[in-house]
C-alpha cells in the first residue's frame, strides 16, 4: 500500500548509500523495476541515488507511470538532513561558488558578499 501511515523519513546518506531515488520529496527503490523501465535501465542508472525531481518531470510520465511508481514508494525524504553536519562533511573538497561567478571568493568584492550585506 502506498498510504504512507507506515512510512518512514529517510535521509540522504541512505539514498546515496542503497542507490534509491527522490522524486517530488518521495523515496523509491527502483532497482527490481529498471529493467522494465520504457526508457531502458541506463536513464535509471544516471540518476540512482540522488533527488530525480528535475528528470522525471521533464519527461512527462503517464498516469500509469505514476500508479507504477507509488508501488516502489519506500518513504518521505527528510530535507533535514540534507544539510546536516554529517552530510557537510563528505563534499567538504567542494568549492562554494556562490556569487562569484566560479572566480576564488576571496577576491569577491564585498558589496556582492551577501554573508555582509545580508542580502543583494
């Protein structure tokens, strides 16, 4: 049953760890499903593991699709934490481009800082 009384909050460590999907703030396990995927398995093997919102609503899935996917419904994804410390952590080698336009942040003039201003 896709009711959700009996779901749980999931997380993105255990997304990324048990290559699952998020879509729309849902959490699905598609690996016994990709082989039957109309699009072919390789689409699925592009996103496995991370918040697929963006790719799956290009696509414009059917109402069949949709019933298909609530049957591979795990749980809710728990934004929370997505920006724990934890989580932080492991893209501690990423760069924080922010507003910058790719260029070291250091050399950021102050009035586009928004950490200064507060905001732009």
């Amino acid at each position: 049953s896709a009711s959700g009384s009996g779901r749980r909050r999931i997380g993105i460590a255990e997304v990324e760890q048990n290559g699952w999907l998020v879509i729309f703030g849902k959490v699905y396990d598609v690996k016994d499903y990709m082989a039957k995927h109309p699009g072919g398995q390789d689409i699925l093997l592009g996103v496995l593991g991370r918040d697929a919102t963006v790719e799956f609503e290009t696509m414009r899935h059917s109402e069949i699709a949709l019933k298909q996917l609530e049957q591979l419904l795990l749980g809710s994804y728990d934004v929370a934490t997505a920006t724990s410390n934890q989580e932080m952590t492991q893209h501690e080698g990423l760069r924080n481009l922010g507003l910058t336009g790719g260029r070291d942040s250091s050399q950021a003039s102050s009035l586009w800082d928004v950490r200064c201003r507060g905001f732009l």
